[in-house]
C-alpha cells in the first residue's frame, strides 16, 4: 500500500520498551517520556498479531528498538512471534551493553541482524555520553553478534561536535569486524543540544571523493553508501532534509501500542493496542495510520510533493 504521497510502506519500526540501561543525554526516546503505562505493555504474542497485520499492507523489515530492547527478558520470544513468512528481514537495534550475552540466543529465536550505537571508543568519552556506559562491552558484543551471524551488522554513529573526532577510529574498527558504518546526523530537540550539531555535509563530501563505488539506495530513504577501502559507510541525514521525507517507506509502534505515522511527530498516533485486545480486525487501524502520512519537512520546487 502507499500513502497520499504515492510513497510504499516497507518497513515497521516496534519499539518494545521506553526504558534503557544507559542515560544519553541526547536520547529522544522515541517520543515518549518514561512514565510507563503498565496496562499497555505489548506482550510477545500481540506483537506478533500486529506484525502480522502489518504485512498485508506491504511491511517485508522488521526493526525492533527501544529505549533498550534487550532489557525486556522475553526479547527473544517477542521474536519468535515476530517471525512470519513474508517478513524477509527482522532486525535490531541496541546499545550493545548486553549483546555478548544475548547474541547466540537472538539469532536461534530468529533475528536476522543487528544494529549497534556506538559513538566513540573512547572509554572516557564514552561514559560522559552515556553516563552508565562499559565500551568494552560494546566492543565485544559487536564481535560477538558478527561471531554468530546476525549480520550485515551496522554501527551507529550519532556525528557531534563532541565526538566527531573519533570518526576515523571508528571507521578502523568497522573495517577490521566487518561492520557497516553509518554515520547518523544529531538532531537536536531543544536549545541546550543546538552546541552538539555537526554538519555532516563536509565528511560525507570527503568520504565520495575517496569512494571507490557509491550506490543509491531507493528504499532507504535514497541515502547513498560509500565503499572506501573494503568499508561500506552511509550518511542518514533525517534535519530538514526533503530527500529523507521524500523516501521514506517506515511505519513505527511505540512501545504503548500506537501506530506512529512519523519519526519526528506525535500529534497523529493511531491506538492499535485497544482495538487488539477488543478482538477487532486491525486493517483499518493501519490504514488510518497510513493515510495520515505526510511529508514532516516540505519538498523543494524540483520534487513532485509540496
């Protein structure tokens, strides 16, 4: 199915907890604050459902995300009722604490690969960022989950004035495991973060004059990756970019069981938690959702949306 804006819905973003065992100061928490309502907790087998439905209207990736997913102790399970046919990809999002200890079990209920937020290997640094954070651990984790297949495995690196330093040490890393880097663009919600913003724009120009191959992907937001030297890196820039709105092909559930039509709103959340445990069919729900797509930043002149 495609929305208004003829853009196809691909991919469904579930996030299964708004808690985290890290402190970032620049989380945004997907949204929501941490006040938790223990009556909507989404248990495994209404993932499950939800998923399900989810791929009559296009949805082939399934990324799973927090705050942190693998604090839930039935994170393996919630993957194991994730899984269906028509889902090619089921994928994970984590801050790698926990990885070495989870990685083998995640990849028998399931998960296909994962993706981990590290922004400097720095332990000093590190911990400043994350306030309660072990790199080490991060490190091994990533060794870990590549050790037991759930790749291609992408690092996550949050590009700030505070870390952007770091980047070349970072893209070494990558190299020697194996990973895929992607270089991620902070957006900063509120004044006090404005001092961290880096224009990733001069890195990425760097980066395309040493590429030894460049590809477009169509239905990842038409963000290019970079082959510099045996290492694949992408640039996300999701800032008033009308590229990143244009492509966008993602549907999100919070953790509180609302379809989220977009990342950078919460003004036109969709209740499927109710409408599930009431027995009703959820295929309008989606499609409510789906209908409220919009473009979050408006398109240039060149492009067909306004």
């Amino acid at each position: 199915m495609k929305d208004r804006y003829g853009r196809e819905i691909r991919s469904f973003r579930i996030s299964v907890t708004n808690k985290c065992n890290l402190k970032c100061f620049y989380c945004h928490r997907e949204g929501h604050n941490l006040e938790g309502n223990y009556n909507r907790y989404i248990k495994p087998e209404e993932f499950g459902v939800i998923v399900k439905t989810s791929t009559k209207f296009g949805v082939r990736k399934v990324k799973i995300s927090g705050g942190e997913p693998l604090i839930r102790n039935d994170i393996c399970e919630i993957i194991e009722n994730v899984k269906d046919k028509k889902i090619k990809e089921i994928s994970l999002t984590t801050n790698g604490i926990f990885l070495k200890k989870y990685a083998e079990k995640l990849k028998d209920a399931g998960l296909n690969r994962v993706n981990v937020s590290l922004d400097t290997l720095n332990p000093k640094l590190y911990k400043e960022i994350t306030k309660f954070g072990n790199v080490e651990k991060v490190i091994n984790g990533i060794k870990k989950a590549i050790n037991v297949g759930l790749t291609p495995l992408k690092v996550n690196f949050l590009a700030m004035t505070i870390n952007i330093k770091d980047l070349p040490n970072i893209m070494e890393f990558c190299r020697d495991v194996g990973a895929i880097l992607q270089v991620i663009e902070f957006i900063p919600l509120n004044k006090e973060l404005k001092k961290y913003y880096y224009d990733i724009s001069t890195i990425e120009n760097e980066i395309k004059e040493k590429s030894d191959k460049v590809i477009a992907r169509k239905f990842m937001h038409n963000r290019k990756k970079y082959i510099v030297d045996n290492l694949e890196i992408e640039f996300v820039r999701p800032m008033d970019n009308s590229e990143f709105c244009m492509h966008c092909t993602r549907i999100r559930l919070t953790h509180d069981g609302y379809l989220k039509p977009c990342l950078l709103r919460d003004d036109n959340l969709v209740d499927i938690l109710t409408p599930l445990r009431n027995g009703e069919n959820l295929e309008p729900y989606f499609i409510e959702c789906i209908n409220r797509r919009e473009p979050y930043f408006k398109f240039n002149k060149l492009n067909k949306l306004k």
